[in-house]
C-alpha cells in the first residue's frame, strides 16, 4: 500500500469514529419546557395531588 493510502484510510476512520461519537452523544428526545416531566416525578419519589 501507498503512504497516501494508509494515510487516507486513517483520516477516514478517524472521520467515522467522530460522527458515530457525535451522534451517539446527542440527545434522542427533545422534550418542550411545557410539557409534564413524569418521569422525574416518579423518580424522586415526589408525588402531587390534583387540584
């Protein structure tokens, strides 16, 4: 192999590593402010009656 092919396929797998990093790292759901968060509720314990 050429030195510009080794050093071109490690750029690419650098490149590859660095996006499936980045996805893998961002957030799937966006949840609006307004929206009830349940699930913190039922985690801390916390519960609140209906008024």
């Amino acid at each position: 192999m050429s030195t510009w092919m080794v050093v071109t396929s490690v750029w690419v797998m650098f490149a590859v590593c660095v996006v499936l990093f980045v996805r893998g790292a961002s957030p799937h759901v966006h949840r609006s402010d307004d929206a009830p968060d349940k699930g913190r509720r039922a985690r801390n314990g916390v519960s609140r009656a209906k008024s």
